[in-house]
C-alpha cells in the first residue's frame, strides 16, 4: 500500500469513527485470499472455464440431469468447505465488535464471515448459503454435509426424503427471486447509513448493485474496495485497490487505534 493509499485509509477510518451507521457489502474478492476464486476477475471461474455459467442457472439445472449431476459433483468437492476466513473477515468481524459495522451485506454463500467472527444477526446472505440444501418441491431446508456425504458416497442426483422433489444448495441461481425479506432487511440497513463500504464486489449484479446507488441518494459516503473497476468508482469519496485483507486490517487497525496513537 503506498503512501496516497495510506491517506485514503486514514480518510476513511476517520468517516467510520465519526458515522452513525457503517454498512458494508462485501463480494467474492473478499473471499479469493482464502482460496475460493471469484467470477469475473483475470483468475475467475467464467474467465477461466468459458461456458460454466450454464452450472449457475436454475433453469439449466431444473431441466438438464447432466447438469445437476455437475453441480452436485463440484459442491461436494467445493473448496469453500475446507479453507477458513482470511484477514478480511476478521477485521469486519473485529470493527463489528467494537461497534462500528451495523449490518454486513454479503454476495457471498461461503459462510466465512460467521466464522471469522462476525455476528449471524448482522449478516444477510444475500445470495443464500451453501451450507443448507433445500427442497424445490417442499421447501424443506437441512445441513448440506449429510446430504453432500450422500454425494461423495456414490448418489448423482440426490433426492428430498420427504418428498422425492429435487434438491440444491440453498444458493440463490441466475433466474431465481431473491428473499424478499433479505432485500428488504438490506435496503433498509442502507437506508440509515451515512458510510457503506462496497469491498471485493463487481458492483454490477442486481438488484445488489443497486445498493450503492441507494446509499449516495441518501447521502453516504461510498467507500470501494475492489481490484477491478466498479461502475460507482467515479462517485465514490474514496477507491481503493490494494489487497483487499491487507485494506481491511489496515483500516480496523486505524479505527481501533487509541486517541492519539
């Protein structure tokens, strides 16, 4: 991190003292250090495997076998359940604890905010989670591992015991609604908030993208931290692109720091 970037981190470790409401919305960057790739970055998984976007689309996975067995397959084996939170996570989860983070907005389903500490009550898994397996025909949600194990075990596409229906990660696909509830909880949260920080997000899925603009209507101040180009970084009070953990516990280690210091 250089020395205007330094600035920049004071600048906003200052916003984040003095506000009222920090909201952040964090996205797959935040969890690559931990060893799970992003989507649309040089080392995504569609730049990197053109086509496997068809793996991330309900329909495709309501009306083609080959592609749940695929799905089933690559969840069984998903990094995201071996690896554990990176510095990132920790510093949100430590800024959170020492007041300064309200609501913690995720796109990601890995579950590693929860286990790097941060509350389950402040977060909203936009995007759902893979750690529960849910019913489309019943709606019956349960852990993943058991059924996963029925995965790794030999079943391709493992079936509701309760009804038959079919089965998937309780993640939220391209074609499928998001809660409601979740929406509105997260609008809501933006709503109050006088600084949100948008780390590790392409800000360009909606409706999540549209979060950011909701904060500068309500008069914010919006903070991205992503490698990439965003489409808010020209509105933005502050942009940063270095190493999102390096970013994080720079900034929870300047908003902690005693008067003075």
């Amino acid at each position: 991190m250089d020395a205007t970037e330094q600035e920049l981190v004071d600048d906003v470790a200052a916003w984040v003292r003095g506000a009222r409401q920090v909201v952040v919305l964090t996205g797959a960057g935040v969890s690559t250090a931990s060893g799970i790739p992003d989507f649309r970055g040089p080392k995504g998984l569609w730049t990197t495997q053109p086509g496997s976007e068809r793996l991330f689309s309900i329909d495709a996975y309501l009306e083609d076998p080959e592609v749940r067995a695929e799905v089933w397959q690559r969840r069984a084996h998903d990094p995201a359940f071996r690896v554990g939170p990176n510095q990132a996570h920790l510093a949100l989860a430590e800024l959170e604890r020492a007041g300064h983070l309200h609501t913690l907005i995720t796109q990601n389903i890995d579950g590693l905010h929860q286990a790097g500490g941060s509350d389950p009550d402040r977060v909203v898994e936009i995007h759902g989670t893979i750690h529960e397996i849910v019913c489309l025909e019943c709606d019956r949600r349960l852990p993943a591992e058991p059924i996963l194990e029925r995965v790794r075990a030999g079943e391709i596409d493992p079936r509701c015991e309760a009804c038959g229906g079919l089965q998937k990660s309780a993640t939220v696909s391209f074609g499928q609604s998001l809660d409601p509830a979740l929406l509105q909880r997260a609008h809501e949260a933006v709503m109050g908030c006088d600084v949100f920080l948008a780390v590790g997000s392409s800000l360009v899925v909606h409706p999540v993208a549209l979060l950011p603009r909701t904060a500068l209507e309500v008069g914010a101040l919006l903070v991205v931290v992503n490698a990439e180009e965003t489409p808010y970084d020209r509105e933005a009070a502050a942009v940063l692109r270095s190493d999102i953990p390096t970013v994080l516990d720079q900034l929870r280690t300047t908003v902690l720091a005693p008067p003075g210091a």
